[in-house]
C-alpha cells in the first residue's frame, strides 16, 4: 500500500508539472498564483498506518489573504505556512493532494 501511495502521489505531482527542489526536508516545488509550494510525499509515515503529505508555502510572497478567500480552510498553520494532510486512507490522501493543486492551478474566480 504504502509504494502505490508514493507511486501515486509522485504522479499526480508530475502531471502538474511540479519540480524537483531541496528545501529543508521537502523534495518538490510548484509555482502557484499564491507563492511557492514546496511538497514532501513520506511514504513510510506511522509504516504505513497514516499516509503524509507535507505541503508548506514560501512565507515570501505569500499571498495569505488571497488563498483565505479561495480555500477557507482551517487546517492552514498561518505561522508556518503549512498545510500538511494526513489520513489512515491512502485513497483520500490522494484525492485531498489531486483537489489541492487543482485549485491551486486552477484557482476559483473570487
């Protein structure tokens, strides 16, 4: 379960064109209209038992106010920046990532 995970999530990643960094402890980047994300897959996380994606906008740039509007979500850190997801369901964890970069890709008219 846990390889298909990554396998997956590293897909989803390439088809929206995200790039290769190395960045504290994160692997990927993408340019988004709201600033720089940078995104981990952890594929050994809890072994298999929670599957992890980390996710954490550069904190320049940052568009908060904006990305409020657009996502009003509540498990934004806007300390940190972070908006990490973390489920026992592999499956969820994959269609949370798919429905973040498309909104963030594709972002909803406000």
């Amino acid at each position: 379960m846990k390889n298909t995970f990554f396998t997956d999530a590293n897909k989803i990643l390439a088809e929206y064109d995200c790039k290769p960094c190395k960045y504290l402890s994160y692997t990927m980047q993408i340019q988004t209209k709201y600033g720089i994300l940078y995104i981990k897959i952890d594929p050994e996380t809890m072994n298999g038992k929670l599957f992890s994606i980390y996710m954490m906008f550069d904190n320049e740039g940052f568009n908060t106010d904006e990305f409020m509007r657009a996502f009003l979500t509540d498990n934004f850190n806007h300390h940190s920046y972070k908006w990490n997801i973390h489920t026992r369901n592999s499956d969820i964890a994959i269609q949370t990532l798919k429905n973040r970069l498309e909104g963030l890709t594709y972002p909803i008219e406000i």
